[in-house]
C-alpha cells in the first residue's frame, strides 16, 4: 500500500513538472527580451528528459517564436531524438525557424538530414543557404560537394563565403575524389577574390585539406591589403610544421626555412600587435614541432 501511493505522488509531481516545462516552452512565443531570456535561462537549467520532449512539442507550435525557439535550444541540448521533427522543421513556412532547425540539425552532426540542407542550398532565402551551407559543413557531407560548388559562384558574398568555407569539411578523397579535387581547386581560386572575407573564408576552408599544395599561396597572403588575411594566414602557416606535410605538395623546393623566415620578419617588422604574437606563436608552435619530431 505504502509503495502504491510513493509512486502514485511520483506521477503526480512528474505529471507537474511536465506541466511547468510545457507551460515555459508556450512562453517562447514572447516579444518581450527580458522574459525570454529568463524562460530560455528556466529551460536550459531543466534536466534533458523534461526539456526535450517539451521542446519536440514545441515545434509543432501555432506561434512561429515558439517553433524557432524550440529548434534554437534542441542543438543546445543535443537532442539527437529530435532530428526526425528538426528535419521536417526545414520545411517551415518561416525562413528563421528553417535557420535554427538547420543550426541544430548541423550542431547534432545529422547524417540523415544532409538530402534536405543540400535542398535548402537553392532556397530564394539568402540566410537559409547560409545556416543550410554552414550545418553541411559541421555534418561534412561528401554529398553536398556539387551544390556548394555552384553556391560558391553566388554574387551574394556572404553566400559565398557560408559555401567556400564548407567546401573543406565536406570534402572526403576517398569517397569523392574527383568532387573533392574541384573542391580545393575553387577554395585555392578562391584566396585571390577581391572580398577580404572570401579569401578568409578560403584559407579556414583549406584548414579541412591540410593546406594541399597552398604553402606558396599562403606564403603571398603575407603581403594582402587586409591585416585581417595576414592574421589568419600566419596561424595557418603556423600549422604547417614539417617539409613531409601536404601542405608542400607540388613545391620545387620545401624547406620549412621559407615560413620560418617569412613570420620571423612579420613579427619583427609588423606594427599590428595581433599579427606580431600571432607570427610569434606560430614560430614557436613550428619549433616545438621540429624538437619532438626532429
């Protein structure tokens, strides 16, 4: 009898909390900022076993802020049994909350939805391309190689950077070879467009290939008009610390002495203090390297 009613008082409190948490994912649809920062902080404080299945209810909402608020906060709980419901939220009548449904489908790495992201790449919404082009790249899907090909042409620059800089996590040579080799041949053009953010974009999307054949290219970012590229060009230099790299692939002559020299002048002869200890870490990670591996 005794056991009879703890687990009768267990379902009622239960019962309860359930009730709270659907009541707190109705309040998602709020215009006000302070108590949607205060509902979303409720939520995220909750266990997954209660915010989840709410949250899964909460895509299904009448109210648009609810839906994308509820995708929004699944990626962040990592709800991988709420891909099913974050897939058909692509479909959403709202371009925001086809955007967080991507955002999360990409954050859970969701092999299952890449057919419908790839889809998503022709979308007449220029901020969906972008969150669809961004989540292929965190699942690194060999499959949306040929469309984020024909994306990374967009005159859209923002298009096109999202579209470059996936290009290197989806590339896969032994799967696709040949698309992964047009691949690297665009994010390689790519480093010489005239927008400062796309040849950004090219250098972090050569990260995902080793920097192939790119230590020259890198090495002539070195003089680029933007401090911004000269940053991110000596961390990658930086990360290329050994002749036996592909990064070398295709050069007359390696010799780790050609980017050596090339950050230690940067670091003595640069006025901008981000690039000097950026040129000055990259020095010191290239000699840690050559001391293990000699």
């Amino acid at each position: 009898m005794r056991l009879r009613l703890i687990l009768a008082m267990c379902l009622v409190v239960t019962a309860c909390a359930e009730k709270e948490v659907e009541d707190l994912v109705k309040r998602l649809k709020t215009r006000d900022a302070q108590e949607l920062r205060e509902v979303t902080g409720k939520i995220a404080r909750l266990p997954n076993a209660l915010a989840i299945p709410a949250l899964r209810q909460g895509l299904h909402a009448a109210k648009w802020r609810t839906r994308y608020m509820s995708a929004k906060l699944l990626g962040r709980f990592q709800a991988q049994e709420a891909i099913p419901e974050l897939i058909d939220a692509l479909d959403d009548s709202i371009g925001g909350v086809t955007v967080q449904a991507a955002g999360a489908l990409g954050a859970l790495q969701a092999q299952e939805a890449v057919p419908g992201l790839i889809d998503l790449l022709d979308d007449t919404n220029e901020v969906v391309q972008i969150a669809a082009a961004n989540a292929l790249g965190q699942i690194s899907a060999p499959a949306a190689l040929p469309a984020l090909g024909r994306l990374s042409e967009s005159v859209v620059m923002s298009v096109r950077a999202a579209a470059i800089s996936a290009l290197g996590p989806c590339h896969d040579s032994n799967s696709a070879p040949q698309q992964s080799a047009n691949a690297l041949r665009r994010t390689r053009r790519a480093l010489d467009d005239v927008s400062v953010s796309i040849r950004i974009a090219s250098i972090v999307s050569l990260r995902s290939f080793d920097y192939r054949g790119s230590v020259d290219d890198l090495l002539r970012l070195l003089n680029d008009p933007s401090t911004e590229v000269h940053h991110v060009a000596v961390q990658a230099l930086g990360e290329i610390t050994s002749v036996d790299q592909s990064a070398w692939q295709g050069h007359a002559a390696p010799d780790m002495r050609l980017i050596t020299d090339a950050l230690d002048s940067i670091a003595t002869a640069t006025t901008n203090v981000a690039v000097r200890t950026r040129a000055q870490q990259s020095l010191a990670t290239i000699a840690e390297a050559s001391t293990v591996f000699p």
